[in-house]
C-alpha cells in the first residue's frame, strides 16, 4: 500500500514536470494586449475589478487563473458572462492571459477600477420617449421567486421584420420594463387572470437596439453584431451598467440575432 502510493506520486510528479517542460513559456506581452481589448472592461486593465460582483485578477496564481478559464470553457464552473467569453479563449491565450494578471500587483482592499473602454461603459443606445405608445408589449416573463415580473416590447421595425425568419434590421429596438409585482398579505406575488405576476413598481428598464455600424468598436469576444446596450431608471436617467456584461450574457444567442425572445417575438407578430 505504502509502495503503491508513492509510485503514484512519483508519476504524478513526473508528469507535473513533463507538462511544465511541453508547455512554451507564457507571452506576457501578447497576455497584455488581449486583456486590455478584452477582460479590462470587467477585471480592469489593472486586474483590479470594475464592480463588487467582478474578481480581482491582479497577483492571482497564473496556474489558478487558467483552470478556470478551463473550467469554465469547457462548462464545469457556470457562470452566464464568463460561459461565453471563455468559450472564445483557447488554451495559448488563456496561459498568456493569466501569466499577465498574476504578474501584476494584488489590489489595495475595496479597490475599484472605474470602468474603461469609452465605448462599452457609454452606450450610444437612448430610452425612445414614447415606447408605451409606439411599441408592443410582446410577451411577459415571470420570476416570482426574485420576485419580479418583466414586460417586453418591440417596435414596429421589429415586429415587421419578425414576422418572417431573418435577422432583425438596423433600427429594431427592444425593451423590458423590470417590475416588482404586487404581493398579498403573506408577501407572495400576486398573480393575474392571464396568469402572469401583477406588476406594482417599476424598478429598471432595459434597452438593446440595432443601428449599422454600432458593434464595430466592440472586440469581436463580446460583440453583438450591430446591438448595443442601455440601462435606465424609472425616471428615465441612466443607470449604471456595464454594457460589457450585456454583450457577454447575450453573446450565446448569435443564431437568434443575440434575443432570448427571439421566439415569442415571432410567435406575437406571425399572429398579428
Ligand atoms: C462582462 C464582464 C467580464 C468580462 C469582459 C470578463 N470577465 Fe471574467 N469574470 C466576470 C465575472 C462576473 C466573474 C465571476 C464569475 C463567477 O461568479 O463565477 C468572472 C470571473 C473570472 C475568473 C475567475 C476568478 C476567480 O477568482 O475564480 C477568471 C479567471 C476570469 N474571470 C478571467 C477573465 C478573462 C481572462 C477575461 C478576458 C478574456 C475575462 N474574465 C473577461 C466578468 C467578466
Ligand atoms: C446574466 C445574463 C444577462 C445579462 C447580463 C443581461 N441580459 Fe438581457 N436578457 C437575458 C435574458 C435571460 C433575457 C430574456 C428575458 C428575461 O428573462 O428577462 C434577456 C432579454 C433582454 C432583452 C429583450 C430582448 C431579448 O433578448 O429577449 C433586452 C432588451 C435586454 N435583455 C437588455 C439587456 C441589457 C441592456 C443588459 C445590460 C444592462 C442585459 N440585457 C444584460 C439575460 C441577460
């Protein structure tokens, strides 16, 4: 037993030693580029994070960061943003990446970065005045135990376009208003005849819309086609969201022209 399980080390430890002596030595400078282009606008070019729900990268171990870039491009560590961004970083990229942020100096305790890249922290995307009047409210989703009920809508460009197959054009807009719904005495949500939540307060609305040229300064990792981002709050300001976070999370949905609604959009408008 004793023998039996150094011999297992011992193989163990030779393998460590022939995978450190096949794998080429990281390219810190190349690990640099790709992580300006593309992980800064959440990890910070500095590897210290934009927002509280972000990791800091910066001094992190080189070996931890590439597993679970693995783990998550292969599906065995889940997370909605960093599912589909991994998924477009090979095993060279990812070793030069994490050989980049481990190289830098850990963050100062709740540090931020603010956020960078001009043109995913800005949208060019507004809220449309009279989208009560002017769009459709397509379809309603419920997360009753969050709680919170969702109202989507499309505009008229949308919903022509929708009727047949194809991508949406330019000039497509969508919206969710984000609701909390009406709760009864025991503080569960209410719900309607059409069996949908009630909704009380409008907490957020979010828009994402289709103009030629609009994805061009967006890396190709996180870009949606022509699509950008925005957020607003119910008096209509904006809110602070990374749009990189919006770019990432709907990323997987490219066959569907980046919607998750694709198909109850058609569903309405073919009715129509
Ligand atoms: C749109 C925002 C966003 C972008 C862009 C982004 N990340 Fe992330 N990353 C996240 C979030 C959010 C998490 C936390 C995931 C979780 O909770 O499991 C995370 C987690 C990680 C982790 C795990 C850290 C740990 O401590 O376990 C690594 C490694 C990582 N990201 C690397 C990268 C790299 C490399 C890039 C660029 C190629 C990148 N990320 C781009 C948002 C982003
Ligand atoms: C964690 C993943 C995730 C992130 C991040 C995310 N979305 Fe979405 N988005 C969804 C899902 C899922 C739906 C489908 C409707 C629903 O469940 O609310 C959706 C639907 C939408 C729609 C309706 C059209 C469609 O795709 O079906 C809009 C507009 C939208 N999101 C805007 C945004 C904006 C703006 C941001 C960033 C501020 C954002 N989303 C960030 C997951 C995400």
């Amino acid at each position: 037993m004793q023998r039996f399980h150094a011999l297992v080390l011992g193989a163990l430890a030779m393998a460590a030693i022939e995978a450190q002596a096949q794998a080429p030595a990281p390219d810190l400078a190349a690990g640099k580029a790709r992580a300006e282009q593309i992980c800064a606008a959440c990890h910070g070019a500095n590897g210290v994070s934009v927002g509280p729900a972000i990791p800091n990268l910066a001094g992190q171990k080189a070996a931890y960061l590439a597993a679970q870039l693995r783990d998550f491009r292969s599906g065995a560590r889940k997370n909605a943003i960093m599912n589909p961004i991994a998924a477009q970083i090979g095993p060279a990229d990812a070793a030069n990446i994490a050989a980049f942020y481990a190289s830098l100096q850990g963050a100062a305790r709740a540090a931020d970065t603010s956020p960078m890249f001009p043109s995913l922290a800005m949208t060019k995307v507004k809220l449309p005045a009279d989208y009560k009047r002017d769009f459709v409210h397509y379809t309603t989703v419920n997360y009753p135990e969050r709680p919170q009920v969702r109202h989507l809508y499309a505009n008229r460009t949308a919903v022509d376009a929708a009727k047949t197959t194809g991508m949406l054009p330019n000039g497509s807009v969508l919206i969710i208003e984000v609701y909390v719904p009406k709760l009864d005495a025991n503080r569960k949500p209410v719900a309607g005849s059409d069996g949908n939540l009630v909704p009380d307060t409008l907490s957020f609305v979010t828009v994402m819309e289709k103009q030629p040229g609009w994805g061009a300064d967006v890396p190709e990792i996180l870009r949606n086609g022509d699509w950008l981002y925005g957020a607003y709050n119910p008096d209509r300001s904006m809110r602070a969201a990374n749009q990189a976070e919006c770019l990432a999370c709907h990323k997987p949905l490219a066959a569907d022209d980046y919607l998750f609604s694709l198909k109850p959009l058609r569903e309405f408008a073919q009715k129509r």
